[in-house]
C-alpha cells in the first residue's frame, strides 16, 4: 500500500480506523453519499476512492473505460474520439484541453501512481484525511518541478 | 545471434519488426516465419493478443523466436492481467530469456472477437513500464525484494498520429520517466506529422535518453490498408496512400517502394535510432525490404 505523508492526527485516526474495521466501513459509507451527492452530478464521478480530480483539471479520468490514470492511449480515433465509444470523446482529450486552458498541463507531465483498486466505492475524503492518498494539487506554482514545467510548456505549444 | 541490446549499444541504425503469434498450438507458423527474420534485423516483436483476438502467448512464442536464434521483444499489455500476473510474467519472460519487453495498456476487447471478456486495466502503460523498471532495479511493485532480478530492456509504444499532438508529447515524456529504454512508434504515413511530433521530442531532450524506432508498415495491398484502417486501433492511413496503391500495376511492388521511401526521409530526421517493420501477414517481403531500403548489414 502506498504511504502518503500524513499528520500525526490523521495517523491517529486511520489506526483507530483500521483497528474497528466495521466503524471504518460504517464511516466510509456515510461519507460517500456526501460525497457522491457533490462529486457524481459535477465530475460525473467514478467512486474510485482516491481522487485525482485536481491532476486532472477537474474531468474525471476514471471515465476512461480502461480507467487509465496516466491516458490517452494509443487508441484514440481521428477527431479525437475513444477507441471504445467512437461517439464519444476521449475524456483523457477533453482533460488535455482543460488542462491547457487552465493552465494545469504541468500536473499531466507527472506520472500518477497506479490505483489503489482497494478503495474503490470507498470515500476519497475520508481515505484523505486518513494519510491514505495523495493531497490535491492546489497551486500550480507549488507542485510541480522544473521538468514539469518544460514538458507544459512544450506540448502546450502543439494547436492541435 | 543479433540482439537489440548489441546494436543500441553499437549506435547503428537499429531495424526491429514483428510477429503475430498464430491462432493454435503450434509452433510451425513461427519457425516457418523465423527464416526471413535471422540475420535481417536486431529484433522481433512477439504481439499480445494483438487487436484482442486468442493467440498463441508472447512469451511462448518468444521461446520459439529464441530457439530460431532471433532475440525476441515480449509484448505485455495490461488488457488481460492484473500486476500480479504482469510481474510474474516478467520474471518468467526473463527466465527463458528475454530480453527485451515492450510494455503496452493494449486494445480493448470489444476490438476483439470476445467483448464479453472481464475488462482489466489494473495497470496503465506508464506505470507498468516503471513496475518493470523497478523490477530490474530489485523491487517488486510493493517494495519487496525481488530475489534474482530480470536482466530486461524496456520498451514503449508512441501514436504520434492521434489527437492531440501535446499530450502525445506529454505521454513520451513520461514513458521516458518511468524508464523506457526504447520506443516503437505506431506506422507512420504522414511524414509532415511525425517530424512535428519529433521535433517536440528533441526540444524536450527525450531521444538523448530513449531510442525512438520509427514504425514502418509495407503494405501489400490496398484491401490490407483498408482492414488496417478500419479495424485496427490507433491507424491513420492517408486517402492519397490508397490512391497510390490502387493506381499501382503491381501493388505489393509499390508498397515496398512506399515503405523503402519513408525509411529513407525517416533516416534523415534527427533523433530517430532505427526502425520498427510491421509486416502485417507478409512477413517474407522482410528481406527484400531491409536489401532495398539499405538496412542490410
């Protein structure tokens, strides 16, 4: 299991979790409806658990339908549309062009960890704030190195 | 017995190509095929279930490519297997040894004959390539130690050709960080479009530190190009080629002269290491094709 960084208090709550298996449960399942209340209807939200909306200018990429986490595949048809659906669009295309336009491209040069599939259905907040995943990326400026920046820059170049 | 490790350690223009593994259990398609690979390139390319149809696996088949003397590429796709069994494979690959694996997310099954297949993707292309990686480096994907590790290069494949040309860029930049050795491309027919995509790649720095092998496909007929273009995932193949193949009195003739053309523009492009043939079921035009296109050694 991947270790994230964590605070003593979240430390603290995660080993008081993990050693009352059925409250941790009970608690994840009361969050994710909270959670699903807000993050189905405006990302389209996949439940995956362990959030990595803020890497990806906020388009869920577990929409993907090989829920890839560091897309597009090779697949991709002409115009931009999935392998899979050729009526849709690529979500990993439609997370590129916000990514562009918010300028957000730099957290896309990163790699993203492979997924946790332990957590799926599980509540990202709470997992969050037990030090299991990753902390959004807020600020551009403060998440990303200097190669981040140039891979951005570069592909950001490209029209189309 | 040629290996990809000798010539990308040798600096020359490096020539890989591939092969389809057949539909049974029998080794006798890939000897057959063996003879008009040995001694004309460094490497061959064992596909994995390629397009999502059954066939004989990449790893057997790469043990019968061994046997013939020809240093094989394992294909691995992350369509059908979860990392348990993509680490094992990569143990077992390296075990029979293999020493050079190409690490793909692969097509999805509903390209395939059997959709109804259970969809796995527990892995993506970038993070099995750096699983690899740190197989090699003695770890398995969850910190343990890996006892005696595989002694592999590492591959990945680039599509230049599907949108959108930045994050095609983005995508190599991070093959190249989770440690690819190499790259293949997908076949490339628009030159105009690959040079672009190139010159991204050099202005970022990625082909000092990865061997990019341009793909190169001979067509044999237009009916070939046409299936290509319709059936098999990521190909983008150009109006104005089939106009030129079906203009042609001897197609097979003008599809080895095509691909002998863009061997030769590739050869001038800045930071291409070699190229990759992709002799879609006419694996016996390879030797005239490395003779014509001046790649024999």
């Amino acid at each position: 299991m991947t270790e994230h960084a964590s605070t003593r208090s979240s430390q603290r709550l995660d080993d008081f979790l993990r050693a009352r298996p059925s409250l941790g449960r009970r608690a994840s399942s009361f969050i994710l409806v909270l959670e699903n209340v807000i993050k189905v209807p405006l990302f389209k939200c996949q439940r995956c658990g362990e959030c990595v909306l803020s890497r990806t200018a906020f388009v869920c990429s577990q929409r993907c339908p090989k829920r890839l986490r560091n897309g597009a595949c090779g697949g991709t048809r002409p115009g931009g549309f999935c392998e899979v659906y050729p009526e849709r669009r690529c979500i990993w295309n439609a997370i590129y062009s916000r990514a562009r336009a918010l300028g957000r491209l730099a957290f896309l040069a990163q790699i993203t960890p492979a997924h946790q599939w332990d957590l799926e259905r599980t509540a990202a907040w709470l997992n969050l704030v037990r030090g299991r995943i990753e902390r959004p990326h807020l600020g551009v400026s403060r998440n990303v190195s200097e190669r981040d920046r140039k891979v951005a820059e570069r592909a950001g170049r490209e029209i189309r | 017995m040629r290996t990809l490790r000798e010539a990308l350690e040798s600096g020359r223009f490096v020539v890989t190509a591939e092969i389809g593994p057949p539909l049974g259990a029998s080794p006798d398609a890939v000897v057959k095929a063996a003879v008009h690979f040995r001694g004309h390139v460094d490497a061959v390319n064992a596909t994995d279930n390629q397009t999502g149809i059954v066939r004989l696996s990449s790893t057997a088949t790469a043990k019968v490519l061994l046997d013939e003397g020809i240093d094989p590429i394992v294909q691995m796709t992350c369509r059908d297997r979860n990392r348990l069994a993509l680490q094992a494979d990569i143990l077992g690959a390296a075990a029979i040894g293999v020493r050079s694996l190409l690490l793909l997310t692969g097509d999805h099954m509903v390209m395939g004959d059997q959709p109804e297949a259970r969809p796995v993707f527990d892995l993506d292309s970038v993070t099995l390539i750096e699983a690899a990686r740190g197989m090699r480096g003695g770890r398995f994907m969850n910190g343990e130690e890996v006892v005696d590790p595989p002694d592999v290069l590492l591959g990945g494949a680039a599509n230049p050709f599907a949108e959108h040309m930045g994050l095609r860029l983005v995508r190599i930049a991070k093959k190249v960080d989770a440690g690819a050795d190499f790259i293949q491309t997908q076949a490339i027919f628009d030159l105009g479009r690959f040079e672009r995509w190139m010159a991204g790649v050099r202005d970022l720095g990625l082909h000092e530190r990865v061997r990019i092998l341009a793909g190169v496909l001979p067509a044999r007929s237009v009916r070939a190009l046409t299936y290509m273009r319709d059936e098999v995932a990521g190909m983008m193949i150009p109006d104005e080629l089939i106009g030129r193949m079906t203009g042609a009195e001897k197609p097979a003739d003008e599809g080895v002269r095509i691909a002998c053309e863009t061997i030769a523009r590739l050869r001038e492009i800045d930071g291409v290491a070699g190229v990759h043939l992709m002799p879609v079921m006419w694996e016996k035009i390879v030797p005239r094709l490395v003779h014509e296109a001046g790649l024999a050694n």
